[in-house]
C-alpha cells in the first residue's frame, strides 16, 4: 500500500517536473530604448539599421488596454517601406510563444496599413493585420505565436496542418512583408521559451493567440471562433483604458461604433467631412501614393498671401509716378 501511494504521487508530479519554467530567450522594443515591463521582461533597445524607428506615438497623451508603465514598448516603432525584418537566437527544442506588440497611432481608419507577419521565412503567422480594425487608434494589440522545435526543426500549425522549417544556425527569421495599404511596422516584441501556459497576457485584455501542436497533428482540429464575433468584441474606445470603461462583451457591436472616437470628436468629424468631399482624391492616394507612419510633410510649393499681393504693390509703385507726371502737364 505505501509503494502504490509513493507511485502515484510520482505519476503525478512527473508532469510538474517536466514542465520548463518560462524564460525569456530574445525581446526588442523596436525604433526605442531598452526597458522592462512590469512582467519583468527586458526588452533591448533597437539594434536593427535598416527602415525607420520612429517616436511619432508619445505625441499621444495616453495608450490604452496597457499598463501605464509599459505605454512607452508601444510609442515607438520601426517601419520600413520595403519588407524588413529581425534575426534572433532560438534555444533548442522546446515550446515557445512569440508576442508581437502593435499600436496604432497614425490612422484613424481601417484599411488603410495592413501587412503580412513571416516566421521562419516560411510561416505567415499573421495575415492581412489591420490595427486599427482590431483595436481602433492609440491602444494596444498583441499577437501571440505559438510553436515547438523538436529536433531542430520549427513546428507551426496552420490551418489543421502542421507545417515545418529548418532552424539554421540555431536562429529564428521574423519578417513584416510590405503590402498594397502602407508600411510594415512592428513596435515590441518578445521570445519565450517553456511553459506557455504561464505566458503573461496584456493587462485585462485579450490577445490573437496562433497555437502549434505537432504532437496532436492526427486529431481534428476545432474551429477557433476569433474572426467576426471575437473580433468585433476587443474593439475599444478610442485611446481608453479598458479599466476605466468596465469591458463589456456583451455591448451591442452599434454602441462600439457610436463611442469610439469620443476622445478626439472633431479631428474625427474632420476626417469624416473630407472623406466625403474627396473621395476620388483618396482612392488615387491609395494607389499611388503610400503615407508612412510618421506626419505629413508640408507641401513647400504652397503659395501664401504675399505672393498673390506682390503683382498689386508693383502695379500701385508703378501708377504713383506716372500720375505725378500727368499732373505736371
């Protein structure tokens, strides 16, 4: 009897043993400065050369569904008006979760910067990831990628299918691929290594989550239900953390449309009243035309009022003289 009791106690401890504890292997807060978010995660300051890093976000005076401590891995950001991307170590075999941080801070529309996510040089672990759709302007949004090396090899699934790439070199390829609508950005991100489940989650908020199992490759696969309802539920009030509102999943998707954009009322009206002046104007903007993370530039071939008045001040010096002579005669 005691000898049952010692092995079933073994039996189950055995998979608290065998769980890794999570470990961060690579983090990057992308076009900033190092910093450690209040997971304690170290994120290192931006090695990559290539595109633009770009601080255009701490114009914002807040960001939402994040803590307030960890708004400065979402102010910044690399872009690139070409495909771009990072190279990073792996840890051998394992499980591991990559989380990707994104944030609006430009748009205040969707369709208007969507882009592709490349792992591995072979795995597109994000498709067609519009911000703005998912979160709306100045908010936070995370992309969590899960997957598995087992014997060097990358394992990812996709679609019910398990798909596989060589580890070279011991290192991992993270690409943003360039689109028809804009620029490819990324603001932080992160690789974690161990037991996932333990992951730390953007703060009272949900993430895209993509999982790999290769060990359950022969079992059918259940439909995940993030695209339409799911997707309509995280979106937020403009610039507003959620634990000011109360998150409600059951508010009407009609009542998200009328509060978002509360914030900043007349720039939106403003957006709104040219979109319907200018509608060609924007459609040959898109197609020709890519605006990139950052402001405007001012047109430099815009006249002012002197430039109108000048011919009218030489006209008026002109006619003084000639009139003083006509009065001579």
């Amino acid at each position: 009897m005691p000898l049952t009791v010692l092995v079933l106690a073994l039996y189950c401890l055995l998979p608290l043993a065998q769980a890794e504890p999570l470990k961060v292997v690579y983090a990057v807060n992308a076009g900033g400065d190092e910093h450690t978010d209040q997971n304690g995660i170290h994120y290192e300051a931006d090695p990559l050369n290539v595109g633009i890093a770009s601080d255009y976000g701490k114009h914002l005076l807040m960001i939402g569904r994040v803590p307030e401590q960890d708004e400065v891995l979402y102010r910044t950001e690399r872009y690139h008006t070409t495909t771009f991307g990072y190279d990073f170590p792996a840890d051998g075999d394992g499980d591991y979760a990559l989380i990707m941080k994104f944030c609006e801070v430009y748009f205040d529309a969707p369709n208007r910067k969507v882009f592709d996510v490349l792992l591995n040089r072979k795995h597109t672990v994000v498709k067609q990831l519009d911000i703005y759709n998912q979160v709306g302007r100045g908010s936070a949004h995370d992309e969590i990628v899960y997957f598995k090396i087992i014997n060097g090899r990358m394992h990812y699934e996709y679609e019910g299918e398990i798909e596989t790439s060589d580890v070279r070199n011991g290192r991992l390829r993270l690409d943003f691929i360039k689109g028809a609508l804009d620029n490819p950005k990324i603001n932080a991100f992160a690789l974690l290594k161990g037991d996932v489940s333990q992951l730390p989650r953007l703060h009272n908020t949900e993430a895209s989550e993509r999982r790999a199992e290769p060990e359950e490759e022969d079992k059918p696969r259940a439909a995940r239900p993030r695209d339409n309802q799911q997707h309509q539920e995280r979106i937020v009030r403009y610039n507003e953390r959620p634990a000011q509102r109360g998150y409600d999943e059951d508010e009407d998707e009609d009542d998200y449309d009328l509060e978002e954009g509360e914030a900043d009322v007349p720039q939106r009206q403003h957006h709104q009243q040219q979109s319907q002046q200018q509608p060609q104007q924007q459609q040959s903007a898109q197609g020709s035309k890519r605006t990139r993370s950052g402001p405007r530039q001012p047109n430099p071939y815009s006249m002012d009022d002197s430039s109108i008045l000048m011919p009218v001040f030489i006209a008026i010096g002109a006619f003084i003289p000639l009139l003083f002579c006509l009065c001579k005669l």
